[in-house]
C-alpha cells in the first residue's frame, strides 16, 4: 500500500533508507522524531502516511516562503493540499477552510504562529485529523541553533490531539536539543529514527584566513565550469566579492536578503539554470533550493555554529559526486562572532549557549584531527576511522599514545559523577586547590592531582580533541559537564588506545599553517 502510494503520487519505486520504517511506525499510531540530512527525503515520511488513511495531517513549518512550493508540488503531483499562513485574505483563508471541512485537502501546512490563535485551534479541532507533523522541529529548543519563541506553546497540539501519532522532523541536531525538543512536544518517549549524516562525497577543507580573495580566485580558476556558493557573514561583502571577481571575468552574482525580491528570484534562477557559476550569498540563499550539482562551499567567515554550517556545506553535492568544501578561518572571525551574540538582545542564558556552540565550531576549524570525525560525533554518530577525504586525513600531524593522559582524564570525570565542566576538570587533574573544588570535596577524590604533569593549556587542548574525537561527550543542558559514552568506558578498561596530537602553541601553529 505505500509502495502503491510512492509510486502513484511521488513517482518513485522504492523507499530511501528508514523511510519504509518510519512510515510503518507512524502509521501504527506512534510518535517518533526523523532526524535526517538536509535532502534525505524527511518529507516523504509524513506525506505517505498523510495518504494513506482518511482525514487530513496537519504540518507545522515555520519556512513561510517555501509552504507555497511544497503546498504546488503536492498539487502538481494530485495531493490535495494547503496552507494557511500570515500571508492570505480571509475570503482565501476561508476557501480553504471549506475544503478542508469537505475532506478535499490531505495535507494542510499551517505557520506556528497562526496555528496557535485561538481561531485556529478551533478550526483544526473540528477536522478529522489522522497524523500531526512538526516540521524543523529544532526551532522548538533554546538549544537548537534556530530557536523560534513562536514554537515553544506546540505542545499544545499533542494536548488537543492526545490519541494522534506526532512526528516532529529536523536536519539538524545534537543530543540535547533532540532531547529537548521531545519534552518540549510533549513525546518524551518518541522513538527516534536517525539517519546517517556521512556525506562522503564532500571534502572537509579548512584554510588559514589569509589572501582570501586571491586562494578563491584560483580555486575557481582550477575548477572552471564547476558551479559553487560563497557564503559570507555580511550583505556587504556579497556584493564586495561578486564585483572583484566579475573583475577577473569569473561568472558571480551575489544574493542576500536586502534585495527586491524579483532580483532575488531571478539571480536563484540563473544559478539553477546554470547562467550563473558562482554565486556570492549570505545564509539567505539556498533554503529549499534543490540544484543537486553545486560542487563547492566556500565559507568566507566561519559560520556561528557546527548546525548551521553542517547545513550549508549540505548542499554541494547532492547529486553524490565528489564536492569540495572550504571554510577560510581565522581568529578574528572567531572574534567577531563573540561580539556579534555578546551585542545581541538575547538574555544571558541564550548567549551561553550561542558561546558554546560557537566554541564547538572554532573547534572544528582548529582541529588536529580528521574534520568528519568531528562532524559525525557532533550529531552523535561513532566512527572509528579517519575519512581520508579531508586537509587534516592528507597532511596528518603525527600523533602519540595519550591513553594514559585520557584515562586519567576520564577517570577523574567518572569520580566526580560526571558533573564537572572542562575547567573544572583541568583543577581536579591538575590539583588546584581552588575554592569551587574544595568546596565539592573534590580534592579528597584519587585523581586529584595526577594529571601534574601537563600544565593547563595542553589539558585543555587534550581534552578538546578528546571531545572533538568522541572519546567523550558535552553536555549543554547540565552547565556543559562532560559526559562518558560507549568509547570512554573501553578507554578506562584498557580496551582503547587514544591517540591525540601534541600539543602546539598558537605562534607554533600559524607558523605551521604559513609554512602549508
Ligand atoms: P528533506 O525534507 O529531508 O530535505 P525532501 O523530502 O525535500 O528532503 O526530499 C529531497 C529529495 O529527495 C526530493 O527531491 C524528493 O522528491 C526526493 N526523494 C524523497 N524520497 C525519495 C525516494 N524514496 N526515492 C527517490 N527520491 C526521493
Ligand atoms: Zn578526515
């Protein structure tokens, strides 16, 4: 039967990995949140289940601009569908309404924050309703790297539909915001289906952030015909970059959010069609843009957070073919970004955990160790080997046995009951007696003090490539205590080495980089 439905309404023969499973669950009148890859085909697995019983499933998407599309290619492919948004008249509003009533629309889409007026609710509880969907789901998480305030009251839905399946879906996100939104939806038991995020096809590149300009122009010099995007942080330097390269007579436009819309859509469209090589843009570019042959990424600043830039460098290579990424890097950027969430509105808890992510992300970009492996242990997945198909895996640094350095790491995690932050730690190994850790008694404990023999800042560059390599975790949500997993217990009973890079001051490193 959803074979029968795939093939008659999406065209396709056979499900992607997990969706078949994903389906059967929901249909079964269970809960569950899909976390998927951007392009992974998340949509799938609430439009089959949509068609294949009676009444209509309502989706939450907070992505008004591309409710429409969603809303034509459905129509397009004869799925009855809607959606109801800030943007229509009442009299279209009320068009739709009638449909619904009249069992014409199989899928309605509806805006958070028009979903929750009381009208509303009062509309979607006279329908026959056979499966709520939450689309982006992070959104509803302060942990999430998009939180939106007009998701936090969607737990209301599970209130108003008790007996109904959920299944809250997102691209993107780490084991405390999947948590969270679960709790949050009101599904804390949801089972959750993962997809893998391994995108091997795509090379993991990071460069110092030097002569910018001049490494992106031969890149795409060497690379002639190969169409790309250039994400930068500022409107501005769009337009700075897209000018300086027409100056070579490189094919560039650039696109932000500043500009009329008609210029908007018709720069997206010649890079679709391929009238456009490069396209210089902020963030704002490409949500919903499905062009499965852009071979590169380049991030001219680094992104805010690992969701974010995960995300973007997501779409290159969607056709599967061999895609590079680069992501330019410096300490300023790192900088910027610090001032950019210390000026920003948001109260002081919001901006704790913008730091942390942030940190996570200047981790990825200093690393030592092989960039996918961080990656992949940033949204929870264990890989045990390098991927040989980034800059770190082509020019490894030589590593040394730092078993018994992590051991006693760990160890002193596991004897404070996990709850101590990477600061802390480094005082319970280094033996400081400070007032926070003799206050715990933490200085009574048996590691206290064994890890002397390594000052601070290696301690703490140790335990960073210890974070970024999964031996352990972070988290968040319990004042970024860390956490031992899977790996850390083989690492305490002697049943894993670990292999760490020595440690290099940051004069030592750049004169590394130049020298690269
Ligand atoms: P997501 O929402 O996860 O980003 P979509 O649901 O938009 O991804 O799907 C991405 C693309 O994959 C779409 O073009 C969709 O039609 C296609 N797709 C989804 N499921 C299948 C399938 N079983 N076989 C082939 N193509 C699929
Ligand atoms: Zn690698």
């Amino acid at each position: 039967m959803k074979e029968q439905i795939l093939k008659q309404y999406f065209g396709y023969d056979t499900f992607r990995p997990l969706q078949a499973e994903i389906i059967d669950w929901v249909s079964a009148g269970n809960d569950c949140m899909v976390l998927m890859p951007t392009g992974g085909g998340k949509s799938v697995c609430y439009q089959v289940p949509a068609l294949m019983t009676e009444g209509l499933t309502i989706v939450v998407s907070p992505l008004i601009a591309l409710m429409k599309d969603q809303v034509q290619a459905l129509r397009g492919n004869g799925v009855g569908a809607a959606y109801l948004n800030s943007t229509l008249s009442s009299s279209e509003q009320y068009a739709i309404e009638r449909q619904c009533y009249a069992g014409e629309i199989k899928l309605l889409y509806i805006a958070p924050e028009k979903l929750l007026t009381p009208s509303c609710m009062d509309f979607v509880r006279r329908l026959k309703v056979n499966l709520l969907a939450v689309d982006e789901s992070h959104c509803v998480s302060v942990w999430g790297h998009d939180f939106r305030p007009e998701y936090t009251q969607l737990h209301v839905l599970k209130t108003a539909f008790p007996d109904l399946p959920m299944i809250a879906l997102t691209a993107t996100a780490d084991r405390v915001t999947r948590r969270d939104v679960l709790k949050q939806l009101g599904i804390p038991d949801a089972r959750v289906f993962e997809a893998s995020f391994d995108r091997p096809n795509l090379s993991l590149n990071v460069l110092p952030g030097r002569n910018r300009i001049k490494v992106i122009e031969q890149f795409i010099h060497d690379h002639p015909n190969q169409s790309g995007i250039i994400y930068c942080l500022a409107r501005k330097t769009t337009e700075d970059i897209a000018l300086k390269l027409r100056a070579k007579g490189i094919n560039a436009r650039f696109y932000h959010a500043k500009m009329p819309a008609e210029e908007r859509s018709a720069v997206q469209d010649a890079f679709l069609r391929d009238d456009v090589q490069v396209m210089v843009a902020t963030v704002a570019f490409g949500m919903g843009i499905d062009k499965s042959n852009v071979r590169w990424i380049i991030h001219y600043n680094m992104p805010s957070n690992v969701e974010s830039f995960y995300q973007e460098i997501g779409r290159a290579g969607r056709d599967g073919l061999k895609s590079t990424t680069m992501l330019f890097y410096s300490f300023a950027d790192w900088i910027m970004r610090r001032d950019m969430i210390e000026n920003s509105e948001l109260p002081q808890h919001m901006k704790d955990i913008q730091f942390a992510k942030l940190d996570r992300m200047k981790q990825y970009a200093e690393a030592d160790h092989c960039r996918r492996r961080i990656l992949l242990s940033y949204f929870n997945e264990t890989v045990e080997r390098d991927c040989g198909n980034c800059d770190v895996c082509r020019n490894p640094r030589s590593k040394f046995d730092a078993t018994v350095s992590a051991q006693k790491a760990l160890s002193a995690i596991a004897r404070t009951d996990q709850k101590i932050a990477m600061g802390m730690l480094v005082d319970v190994l280094r033996g400081s007696h400070n007032r926070s850790v003799t206050e715990r008694g933490y200085d009574k404990i048996k590691t206290f003090g064994v890890g002397r023999d390594l000052r601070a800042e290696e301690w703490a560059e140790y335990l960073t490539q210890m974070l970024n390599s999964g031996v352990m975790d972070v988290a968040y949500d319990e004042a970024h205590s860390l956490k031992l997993n899977e790996i850390s217990w083989r690492v305490l009973r002697g049943e894993r080495k670990v292999e760490l890079v020595r440690f290099e001051s940051y004069e030592e490193k750049r004169k590394r980089q130049e020298e690269q």
